[in-house]
C-alpha cells in the first residue's frame, strides 16, 4: 500500500499559522508539520504539536530571523 505523507511548513511561525496546521492535521489534510526552532510562535508550536499529537520535523533555516545557537564566526 502506498501511503502519502504531507507535510504544513512554517509551524512555529506564528499563532495564527499554528492553529491552521492544528486544524488541518485533525481533519487529515496534513500528516505532520515542519518546526521552526526559531519561530516567534515556538513555543505555541510545540504546546499545539504536544497537545494533538501531532508528528513534526526539523525545518532548517538558514537564512531568516534571530539564530538560535548565537553569532557564528565566518570564513575568512
């Protein structure tokens, strides 16, 4: 059997965003979501995704918001 897994991007940034995913993934329009660890909704995302069991990855981002791990030295 073939089964099609899809996942909502950008869980975690932002309330309203969240709560679009949370109500897709209960009517089985999504399997999972992707989680921005840097998200100014984060910690909402994860409440949501622990409350309604909802399965998500990482999303790496690399180019937008405040990074997470503090400044990293560059290339020289």
């Amino acid at each position: 059997m073939i089964r099609l897994l899809v996942s909502a991007d950008d869980f975690g940034s932002g309330p309203g965003r969240n709560r679009g995913i949370i109500e897709a993934f209960l009517h089985g329009i999504v399997t999972g979501a992707s989680l921005l660890a840097n998200g100014p909704a984060f910690a909402d995302a994860v409440a949501l995704a622990r409350a309604h069991a909802l399965p998500v990855g990482v999303h790496l981002n690399l180019s937008e918001g405040r990074a997470v791990s503090g400044p990293i030295a560059g290339i020289t």
